[in-house]
C-alpha cells in the first residue's frame, strides 16, 4: 500500500472512538508518517457514563467532556457534520457550522459517528419528549425537576402540583436506570428546602416495553434493582407501552393515564443516519459491516469501530456482535489505532477480542449495583466500583483531577439546588422587553375591560402620549361619590392656593434670591 507521500486520515466524529483513535494515532506517528483530520459537530467528547452525577449536581458538567482542540494537539479540527462520502473516489463532503459545504480529500477513512436515540412514532413524543445522551440535555434536566419542585411548591391547584411533580422515564437500560435513580435522589434531597413539600408528594414512573431492566447484567440484579427502586417508592412497569403523550397526557397500554410535566427517553439507541449516504456496506440494522480487524468488510483503507459498527464479538461464537457500551468502545479504539500502525508500517494486525467484564450502575449517592467476572456487588461498594471503573476511563489527566476535586467537596458540602431555567431560553426575556407590545406578550392575562399591560420601551411612548391627553376636571379615589353640581346662581368659590413648588438648591451664580412678601400696613387691627 502506497500513497506517494504522508496519507491524510479522515476521522469522522469525535467520539469515543474518533477521539481516542486520533489521540493515540497522534502519539505513535512520526512528524512526517501521516496528518490527521477529525470531523465532529461538537468541540468535545462527552464522557457519557458520567452524565447522571452531573445531572444530579455530583459533578460539574465541564468536567465530564473533553475539549478535542486541546487534547489533539497536531490534529486538524472541522466542526462540522460530514453529509455524505464517496469512498470510491476517497471524498468526503461536509457542511461545516458556518459557509458553505465543501469536498474533503483523503486516503484513509476512519467512520465512527456513533448513534443517535432509538425514537417510535409515539404522538407528542417530539413535542414533550427528551433525550439523554448530552451535557446539555443532562443540565436541562437537573434545571427542570429543581423548577418543577420550585413550581409545585408556590401553586395552588392540586392538579397543576400533581403534574409538576409526575416525572416519566421510558426505557429501562443503563441511560434511563441511572438517570432516574440519581436525579430522584437529587429531588429527594431538595424536598429539606421546601416545607411545602414532602419526597411522598412526588411520582416517578419507570415504563419498559420488556420485561426486564438492564439486560446487560443477570436477571438476579436486575430483579434486585427493581426492589431497589420500588422501595424508594419509584413505580416499574415492565412490559408496558406509552400509546400517546399529546400534551403531557400519558397514556399507557395497559388503559392507564395519568399527566407528568417532564418526560425523559432513554428506550435505546441506533446507528446515525448519516451512515445511509455512504458508499460503505451495512447490515439489516443500518451498522457498518466490520471484521473482527475492525476494517469495513470487503473495503480497502476503511475502518470502523463503536455503536455504528457491527464489530464481531469473538468470545461468542459465530454471529455475535459487540454491544453499543463504552467499555467496547475505548478498548476497540485502541485496537484500531494499533491496527492502523501497523498497517502503515507493513506489519501484521490484530484482531479484536475482549471478554465482557461486567456491568456497574449508579443508583444514587452511595447506592448501585455491580457485577464484574461474576462477583454480585449491591450498596455502597457496588457505588464506589462505578466510580473507580469510570474514573480509570476519563481521558487525560487533566479530567480525572477535577472530576476527583468535585466528589472530594461533595464529602463536606451539600449539593446544590438551584435551577437555571434561562439556559434552556437565554434569550427568552430580552424578546419580551424588545419585542414591540402590539399584542399582549405570552402569559400575560389582562383583567376584563383593562387594557393588557405593556413594557419596555412601547410602554414609554404609551405614557407620553396618555399624558397629552386632556385631563378630566374631576378625580376621585376609589370608593369615593362624585361631589354633586351646585345649584344655579352660587357664587364660584375662590380659587384654591397653589403648593409653590421649591426649586432645588444650588450654589454659585445660578442661585436666585426668593422674592420678599410686601410690607404690611401700619394702622389698626
């Protein structure tokens, strides 16, 4: 294999296997070997394993993505989304944030854009419906249930407090498990803050369409998980449907219906779409076809690896392929970038062969679940293995310190409660003061027979023009009749004094002196 100088390696996405491929090609290549491209919408590889303790307030959500311009150093970062590839002709077409879309050369190709949420035709899912899988769908959600606590405890109507305070989470896997357990423990916690409210007032409900919670581990601890969180009164219920979510009217198939003011999906995952506008070959469920070498089947110079690849899974036997985990990611990572090496320098590859190590799962502050080489761990050390394993696979120094420094103050500090609603809608509240008042803004009721209230600088103008209205003659206090006219014939009275208005005070030359009253007559009384 020869490219007449340095090949160019296109990495498309920079996820877990995008980032760590480039990171230990970047350390292993000579200056002159090969140049690298990375191609990401984001600036960052979010940790994902990580994202319910930020959610929860454990961790700073800075702390759980890695900046890619930082750790790549040497490498070329496009932000971007690559739309289409022809690999035949070695080109890649990608719509960067910002101009126009462009053709990007390469000779190698490195495809692993991840996936994306496993969504059904569920009427008002898009519509009341959120993901889980993001930093930012991580903080919306932390915000969410605080101004829902914050919502339920200043209303009135029984109702509208039902609803605030009914929290659905669909899908029972590793996503929606953790989610559910840790930001319930977060809103369990907060209760101490509002009198008004008690953990009993709020419902969690757990809806899986099979009939087990997270398939990766045994049945026992996944039966023991379900005890876990029903005692903690969270309802699951397992082999169960949602029918419909029209305006946060849940409807169960099983005839139940009930309103939650937050719905959260979490029912799996799929390949990303953009893999169908490629040249490359896929499986019935849209993945890349891969060997066990990790090379797109059949494909020269094409690798893959990760949630968009069907990767054999060599400790299965025949058909097996590797689940969409993290774990299978950074080591098939690490396996792709040797690979590649060694391709480049003409020496033999490897296949990739990893036996399951097991399974660890956050239920919550100091609580989990753990199975690792068949060993069953519940409570406080199933907890602290979850967070040994996945600090162990926190890329780079820089974020296993902080992520340590924030568990270190949650040892002697609370956890914050506080909801930044305006990130959702940063800009919500200068519209309202810039948009002209030519309609009552929304949420804002005028009483019967007022006009709707208005603000900003259309509210200035109003008042200017009312006061250059004529002013009735006579003005009463609320409450207070009208003075009758007088009969015809009586003398007017006499004009009341006016109140002289004293003018400030200055001093220097702009000082007036105040007019002397005359001089009274002399004479008698």
């Amino acid at each position: 294999m020869g490219y007449g100088q340095a090949p160019h390696i296109l990495i498309v996405g920079g996820g877990y296997v995008g980032m760590y491929t480039a990171l230990r090609l970047r350390r292993k290549l000579h200056g002159d070997e090969a140049t690298i491209t990375v191609v990401e919408p984001n600036s960052y590889m979010t940790y994902q394993p990580f994202l319910p303790e930020a959610a929860a307030g454990n961790l700073e959500p800075r702390h759980v993505v890695v900046p890619l311009r930082k750790v790549l150093k040497g490498c070329r970062i496009i932000s971007g989304h690559v739309v289409m590839v022809s690999h035949e002709q070695r080109t890649a077409s990608i719509q960067p944030l910002l101009g126009d879309a462009f053709d990007l050369k390469y000779d190698i190709l490195v495809i692993c854009p991840g996936s994306v949420a496993r969504t059904l035709p569920i009427p008002g899912l898009a519509e009341q419906g959120i993901g889980f899988k993001s930093a930012a769908e991580a903080i919306y959600l932390r915000n969410q249930v605080i101004s829902r606590l914050d919502a339920a405890a200043s209303a009135t109507d029984a109702a509208v407090r039902r609803r605030a305070l009914t929290f659905l989470f669909i899908g029972g896997g590793y996503a929606g498990i953790e989610a559910l357990a840790e930001l319930e423990d977060m809103a369990r916690d907060a209760c101490s803050y509002y009198p008004d409210l008690a953990p009993a007032d709020m419902r969690w409900v757990l809806v899986e369409a099979t009939g087990r919670i997270l398939p990766e581990v045994s049945p026992a601890m996944g039966l023991y998980t379900v005890k876990q969180l029903e005692h903690r009164g969270i309802q699951v219920k397992l082999n169960t449907r949602v029918e419909s979510l029209l305006d946060g009217n849940v409807v169960l198939d099983d005839g139940e219906r009930f309103e939650a003011g937050t719905v959260v999906w979490t029912a799996g995952v799929k390949p990303n779409p953009m893999l169908a506008r490629t040249d490359l070959p896929l499986d019935e469920r849209g993945r890349l076809r891969a060997t066990a070498f990790l090379q797109v089947d059949g494909v020269a110079d094409a690798w893959t690896a990760g949630d968009c690849a069907a990767v054999p899974d060599l400790t299965k036997g025949e058909g097996a392929t590797t689940g969409p985990s993290a774990q299978h990611a950074v080591r098939q990572a690490r396996r792709l970038a040797e690979n590649l090496l060694a391709e480049l320098r003409h020496e033999p590859i490897r296949p990739y062969e990893h036996s399951y190590a097991g399974s660890v799962a956050s239920l919550g502050l100091h609580k989990g679940v753990a199975e690792i080489y068949g060993v069953r761990l519940r409570g406080w050390p199933a907890w602290l293995m979850h967070r040994t394993y996945h600090l162990s696979r926190v890329p780079t120094v820089n974020r296993k310190a902080r992520v340590v420094a924030d568990w270190t103050l949650a040892l002697f500090f609370r956890r914050e409660i506080v909801s930044l609603g305006s990130f959702a809608d940063p800009r919500a509240e200068f519209r309202r003061v810039a948009t002209p008042a030519s309609a009552p803004a929304a949420g804002t009721h005028a009483a019967p027979g007022m006009p709707a209230a208005v603000d900003g600088p259309a509210a200035d103008s109003a008042a200017d023009s009312t006061a250059d209205k004529a002013v009735p003659a006579a003005s009463t206090f609320p409450g207070t009749p009208a003075a009758a006219p007088a009969p015809p014939g009586t003398p007017a009275p006499p004009p009341r004094r006016q109140r002289r208005t004293r003018r400030p005070r200055s001093g220097g030359a702009d000082r007036r002196p105040r007019p002397r009253a005359p001089p009274r007559p002399h004479g008698g009384r």
